[in-house]
C-alpha cells in the first residue's frame, strides 16, 4: 500500500506484487510505479500524481482523484467523483466513468522486458483493449465528461520515467513501436473508407505474426484501428466469412483467433501481398475488397462485442 505520500517517487519492481491487490490513497504530488502484475488495484484520494499501473487482472477502480495521468492496463476500468484524468489504457471491457468530469483517455503505450509474461499472469490479451469506447454512467446533457487525447500523444510527455535509483533498474522503453500493446486508432475518425479485416488462427506464432503484420503495415502509413482475440464457433465463421468458411472453420477448434482491421487507401491490397509473401505457410483470413471488407469487419467486430460482453 501506499498512502498518505506526498512529492515522492515510489514503485514495486517486477516480482514485488505478484498477483496481490493494491491500494494507493491520498497521496500528492507523487510519481507511483507499479511494475508488476496485480489483482484489484484501488487509488483513492490522490492529486496530481503520475501513475504507472502494471497488468490487473481485475479492476481499477480511481475515486476522488484530480489532476493524475496514468498508464493502466486491466480488466476493468472505472472511475468516480474523479476530475482531469489523462490514461493510456488497456482495458478489456468498456471502461466506465461516474461523476467525473474532463476525462481523456489514450491507447496504452510502454515497453519493459517483464510485461508480456506479467500480462500473460493477470490473463489479459494485447489484442483485447477497448480504451477509447468510454461509457459515461451520468451523462451531462449537453456536456461532454470524456474525450481522446491528441493521436500523437507521447506517454512519456504525461508520465515520466522514474528517477530512482531502484526503478531505474526496470528497462522501460515508451518508444510506440515498441509497445507490448498494439496501439490503435480506436474510435477515432477513420482516415479512409477502405479498411480490411484480417484474421489469424490459433497456433503457435500466431501472435508473433499478427505483431508482424501490423508492424509491415504501420509501417506502410496504414492505421491499425481495432484488434480482437476471441474464440469462434462454425456458425460464427458462417456469418462473417460467407462463402469462404468452409476453408477456415476446421481452424477454429485449436484456439481463439486474432482479428486486425486496417485503415487506409490501398490496405486491402497491401495486406493481401504481405500475407502472401510473409505467411505463405500459415492460413489468413483477408478481405477481398472493400465491399466485402466493410461488410466482414462490421460483422466480426458485432460478434466479438456480444461475445466479450457474454
């Protein structure tokens, strides 16, 4: 626990927490680290501290709080009675606010050696983050609680890297291409009417290959706008693949698939050549135009929602 703090910077390195809940409260003007997996983590009553959360396997729940930003990767998110809060978050649910005002919200965004295996530990998957589909418990007519922070939003610029000796230890790197978690556009304003669905099926580098995929494509200038690893059943596939299911629903047996739309003039094309000439062994789902595309991406994404929400 930390409590009662104030113009101090303190942490838990990796392996400190290991999978316990946590509790910061009234604390001020403090930079907090926590680089570990967690259980819950409440932080009650804190004024414009920085704060690092590392993988929650439940919840985290901010109250009474003003004037924080924070870097939170989760289950859930929730906020109450809370006012100026900046977040890059990864949250696998919809995030929700309560009575909180001036609320802006980023894609997570951080790199140290320990996150992916601590991710794996709090059972939360990089490819499931709604951060930026925020839903306001007690809307104000006419008012708006939330927004996105500005696309270009560096972490670094809002949370600073520790200072202390001890916390120097841990290899952070806030460098977007190296984030553990895939950053996307989110609900955002998409920049083309051209996106592509692609989908790949369980096996054993299927996350090192959608990884690969968006970093050819990011890289290409296209947007990655929303990711989803989620189990399918045969009628699943039915609905989303038409007449191309029967090629991809013997794969769904062996694990949930990875799901990745892109964005931008020609991202159909491109996807379709990268998946050709790098994943020539493996099986991909790739939309074959941009009606098509439109269509499956609509379509997946409405199962995906009614299925994580189950």
């Amino acid at each position: 626990m930390f409590s009662g703090l104030k113009n101090e910077t303190v942490g838990r390195l990796p392996g400190k927490v290991a999978g316990q809940q946590f509790v910061i409260q009234d604390c001020e003007n403090c930079n907090i680290y926590i680089f570990d997996h967690s259980a819950t983590i409440t932080v009650d009553d804190c004024k414009n501290c920085q704060i690092f959360l590392g993988p929650v396997k439940g919840s985290v729940f901010l109250r009474d709080c003003k004037d924080c930003k924070c870097v939170v990767a989760c289950q859930q998110f929730r906020t109450r009675d809370c006012r100026k809060i900046e977040v890059f978050l990864c949250c696998t649910t919809q995030p929700i606010i309560e009575s909180s005002t001036g609320m802006k919200f980023g894609c997570f965004q951080y790199y140290y050696p320990e996150l992916a295996l601590q991710l794996k530990d709090a059972g939360l998957s990089i490819f499931n983050n709604t951060w930026s589909n925020i839903h306001d418990f007690t809307p104000v007519s006419g008012e708006n609680n939330w927004s996105l922070l500005a696309e270009d939003a560096l972490v670094q610029d809002y949370v600073p890297l520790p200072t202390t000796e001890e916390l120097k230890a841990v290899r952070i790197s806030t460098d977007v291409n190296k984030s553990i978690i895939p950053i996307t556009l989110g609900e955002r304003q998409k920049k083309s009417e051209e996106s592509c669905l692609v989908v790949f099926f369980a096996g054993d580098y299927t996350t090192a290959n959608a990884r690969k995929l968006i970093d050819e494509m990011t890289g290409k200038g296209f947007w990655l706008i929303q990711t989803k690893e989620v189990s399918m059943k045969a009628d699943d596939a039915q609905r989303v693949f038409q007449q191309r299911a029967s090629e991809f629903i013997p794969l769904l047996d062996k694990g949930p698939v990875v799901a990745l739309e892109f964005n931008g003039d020609g991202s159909i094309a491109a996807c379709q050549d990268i998946v050709v000439n790098v994943f020539s062994g493996a099986k991909v789902f790739v939309s074959e135009d941009k009606l098509s595309g439109s269509r499956e991406i609509d379509s997946f994404y409405n199962f995906a929602d009614m299925q994580m929400g189950m």
